[in-house]
C-alpha cells in the first residue's frame, strides 16, 4: 500500500524536478517540506532514477509526432527547411 501512495506522487515530484532543470533555478524554490512529492530528498531521487537520458530520448519521439500535429509549428519547419 505505501508502494502505491509512492507511486501517486511521481508525477507531482517529476513536474517539479522538470520546471527546476527547465528554468535553471535548482531544487530550492520547488521544495515544500511537508509535501513527501516536494521535499528535497524526494525531488533528488526522482532526478537521479527518473529523468536521465534515456528517458528523455524515449519521450521525445512521442513528443516530437504531437508537436508535427500543430500548424505553427508545421509553419515554423517550413520557413526553417527554406
């Protein structure tokens, strides 16, 4: 049962440890002690064993077909490839 408790919060600590690497502010202003899914300890393991290169690259093939989908984005490719 605590495994699952666990596992619910994954998503919560991953956002986290992605808006921290993507504005390049660090783990401090996305901490909350007494949030389990924000606090420090929590954000390191889920950035040590979760988001690594492999995974990036996993998810960016998905990433990539969705975004072929929006028309700005076919816009931008266009005028890129000219």
């Amino acid at each position: 049962m605590q495994r699952l408790e666990t596992m619910d919060r994954v998503p919560r600590s991953t956002a986290a440890c992605l808006t921290a690497q993507a504005l390049n502010i660090g783990y401090a202003p996305v901490t909350k002690p007494g949030a389990v899914a924000l606090e420090r300890g929590r954000l390191s393991h889920v950035a040590q064993n979760y988001l690594s290169a492999e995974t990036y690259a996993l998810a960016n093939a998905p990433l990539i077909e969705e975004q072929a989908k929006i028309g700005f984005a076919q816009i931008r490719r266009v005028s890129f490839l000219r």
